[in-house]
C-alpha cells in the first residue's frame, strides 16, 4: 500500500503541517499491521506528485502496490476538514471515500480514524488506533511515594498528565465511552478507589474501607 503525502487546498502554513503529520501518523499506523506492507521513499520519488483525479496506475503497477490512499485537508468552521479516499491499483477503481470534520487539536485522532477506515476495508476490523493508554508514573515526581495518572494514544502521542494531588496511585482504569477513570490512592495511608474526569479536575472518593481496596473497574 502507498500513502502519499497528504495535500492542504487553503489555510497557509498551518495547514500544510497538519498534512504533513496526518500522513506520518497514518503511514507509522498501518506500518504496525502485519498485512501491509508500506511503500517507500523510492516509490514516490519516481511517481511524483499527483491527486484523485490523475493517479498514474502503471507506475504503481511497477512497483507492485495493490492500494493507494489518498488525502487532503480543507480549513472548516469546525477546525479541519479531511477528505480520504482509498484506491485499487489493479482495478483502477476507487475503493472508499470518506470525510471527516474535528479540531485543529483532533490531528492525531483524525488519522489514527483514517487508518482504522482502511483497516476495515481490508480485515472487516478496526484495530486499535483509536485506542488510549492510561497508566500511573512517578517520573516527574521527587518521591517513589507519589505517583500521577496519565493518558495517551496507543502509540505513545498526546501524553497528558490529569491528575495532580500527592499520593501513590495505582491500577488506572478507562471506564466505557468518557465515563472516566477509576483508580486506587494511598492518599490517607489506606488503599480507596478514586474516580476522575478525563479533563482532570479534582478526584472523587467512590468507595474506602479499612481494607485493601485495588484494581477498580467500572462496569
């Protein structure tokens, strides 16, 4: 399969960055699955530059891609518009088209979707690209008795710290859609589960006893 670099149509330099990383996010996601197999440096060198409407097939053929997908991005009222679209080579057909509308911020989130829409297209599945990492560090922290909850993409990107009050915790769970995370903190000596927005904010105490309460979920 062949990603060629994304184009921007309007919005300047700005823009074309977020082109540019969709492509990389988009091409390091489908790098990670077994049956792609990604074209390289060389491929596109020798094909050049060329949009939906003027795909040079035969070139392609030459080098033996079976797909190509094509994107671009568009200024809209919401942030960023992104159209993609996914080609047979062998068919000279087109395989999907598709658009997609998010913030300026949502870059990484808009190509780990355009990654999960290719996906589907091949396996029937949507793999993990949109999936999220939650996990508990003390590496900012002075003290191994402190720890942080933190939140980032499957692939390590947008890492953010959301909680910030002093205590060992442990055993971070994503609740279903955005109902949370849950947790235990050692905040008063004893082990309590605590829930927290994925925006942060201040940690609420859901259940405590004078035993040991861990690895939390919520239903």
């Amino acid at each position: 399969i062949a990603v060629p670099s994304f184009s921007a149509s309007g919005g300047g330099s700005e823009y074309a960055e977020m082109a540019r990383q969709l492509t990389e996010i988009v091409r390091n996601d489908l790098k990670t699955i077994p049956i792609f197999n990604l074209a390289d440096n060389a491929v596109y060198n020798n094909v050049g530059y060329h949009n939906h409407n003027n795909i040079p097939f035969d070139l392609y053929t030459q080098f033996k891609i079976d797909a190509v997908a094509l994107g671009q991005i568009f200024p809209d009222p919401k942030g960023i518009k992104v159209h993609s679209r996914l080609f047979s080579v062998r068919d000279k057909s087109s395989l999907f088209g598709k658009s997609i509308v998010g913030k300026k911020s949502q870059v990484r989130y808009l190509a780990h979707t355009i990654s999960s829409h290719i996906l589907y297209h091949f396996t029937g599945a949507t793999g993990i690209f949109k999936s999220r990492i939650t996990y508990s560090s003390n590496r900012e922290l002075d003290s191994s008795k402190n720890s942080e909850i933190w939140v980032m993409d499957w692939d390590g990107g947008h890492q953010r710290r959301i909680t910030y009050s002093p205590s060992l915790k442990k055993f971070p769970t994503f609740g279903p859609g955005n109902s949370g995370i849950v947790y235990t903190s050692f905040i008063n000596n004893n082990a309590d589960v605590y829930h927290l927005s994925l925006t942060g904010g201040t940690a609420e105490k859901i259940f405590a006893s004078r035993m040991t309460d861990m690895a939390p979920a919520i239903s």
